[in-house]
C-alpha cells in the first residue's frame, strides 16, 4: 500500500515488422533516423496509476518519454508528466551517454 503511487518505467521492446523485414518502434513521426540509440520509456503494466490523457496519439498512451534521432546531429526528446524537464534530459543523457561508450 505504501507505494500505491509509484511508477515503474521499463523501455519499449521493438516489434519486428514484415514489409521492412526490421524492428521497429513507434515514434509518431517524431524520430527520422534508426539509431540504437532511440529508445521510449513506458510505465511497466500494473504501475500506471497516474492519469492518461484520453486523446493521445498513441495507442493506450502509455509512452512518457521518447528520445530519438532526427538528423546527423541532432536528437529529439519528448516527454510527459509526472516526468520534469530536469528529469526527462538526465535520463536522455545517461542513455546516450552509455550507447556512447558501447560504439
């Protein structure tokens, strides 16, 4: 009962999709490039107990954040509360940061 309020994140896992013969993530339009550094964060099922926007573009409109790649150079963030914008580019930062060290 004590963490009745709490959200637990998890990334989005790809679905592989026929007609490209690739996985794929849905980013809205927003993210132009592949990169293995996209990624969405999602509420883990059962820990979703903040409200939900009923006229969201995404399907169950669980996505909280999706970090993406535009162009060459420049990536693009988009997030939703309870996140803060402090909040939301630490968690950007961090992920890039990591994929950087891998490549």
């Amino acid at each position: 009962d004590d963490h009745q309020d709490l959200l637990v994140f998890e990334t989005k896992k790809p679905s592989w999709n026929t007609r490209l013969s690739a996985w794929t993530l849905n980013f809205a339009g927003r993210v132009k490039k592949a990169s293995k550094k996209n990624f969405l964060l999602v509420a883990k099922p059962g820990y979703d107990s903040f409200e939900v926007e009923e006229d969201s573009e995404e399907v169950g409109g669980k996505t909280y954040l999706r970090f993406g790649k535009f162009s060459k150079h420049r990536f693009v963030m988009d997030f939703r509360k309870p996140l803060s914008p402090m909040v939301a580019m630490g968690i950007c930062i961090s992920a890039f940061r990591k994929k950087m060290l891998v490549t």
